[in-house]
C-alpha cells in the first residue's frame, strides 16, 4: 500500500495541539479573519514550522468530502414521505442524488443506501448530515465512504 495516498478518519481529541491549531489557522484564513499566515499562527499560539509542516496534510472531514461522492447508509422508519424529505433535504442544498437503493420495510424500518454528489453543495458535509439527521423518520445515519 502507497502510504502517501492512505487516508484516515480520526476523531479531533486525540489530535496533537499543533496539528488541530494548524486546522484552526487555516480556517482563520479561509474566513479572512485575519490575512497573513504570521499573524494567524501567532493569534493561535503555532510556530511557523509547525503551520507549515502540516498545512497540506490535515484539513476537515466536510472539506476533504468536497467534489467527491458520499455514500450513505440509513435507517428509516417506514411510514409515508420519509425517504422523499431526506431527498428533499439534499436537493435543498444542491447535492446530487447518484443512486438510491432501498430494502423492503421489516418491522417497521427500511435499510437504504444514498450516494451523493457533494460538488455544489451549499452547506458543508457535516451540516447536511445533521439536518438529515433531524428529520422525523431517520433513526441511523452514517457515511459509509467516499469516493
């Protein structure tokens, strides 16, 4: 396996603080916050080394999903209109629908499986997800992978 082009999904607390301050001095900058690189990592308390030695290898998981495929697994209660707003809710904020397969209903709830375009999305990934999440009717959202 080509260890350059191997990715992981880690969860932000066991990040070390340079790593999750180089996250954080990007974002300033994104945000135009503040507008150089010096004063950004010396606003979070980074040396310049540190900011430049990780700056092109982390970066958040809504930002790394962008122009990709997302693909979804849900559990959805079986009851009218369900499905149509979690697809409702994706075309509100511009992702493309790529395929939909859904199981036949057992007791009560039905497997389906989403893959969306993220492309133009005009939320990022984690919004979407929560707001897919709120929805009446989704007892289990998780993102299975991306492509």
């Amino acid at each position: 396996m080509d260890e350059k082009n191997t990715f992981y999904l880690v969860r932000e607390e066991i990040l070390p603080e340079a790593i999750k301050k180089t996250i954080k001095v990007k974002e300033i900058l994104k945000r135009g916050e503040i507008h150089t690189i010096n004063e950004a990592v010396e606003k979070m308390g980074l040396s310049r080394s540190a900011y430049y030695k990780y700056k092109d290898y982390v970066f958040p998981f809504y930002e790394a999903s962008r122009e990709k495929i997302i693909t979804l697994s849900l559990l959805l209660e079986h009851k009218s209109g369900v499905l149509s707003k979690v697809l409702n809710t994706v075309a509100d904020e511009n992702g493309s629908i790529m395929t939909i397969n859904q199981g036949i209903p057992l007791q009560g709830v039905a497997n389906t499986t989403i893959s969306i375009e993220t492309k133009n999305l005009t939320v990022d990934l984690e919004a979407l997800l929560d707001k897919l999440r709120m929805i009446d009717g989704v007892k289990r959202l998780e993102v299975l992978g991306q492509v």
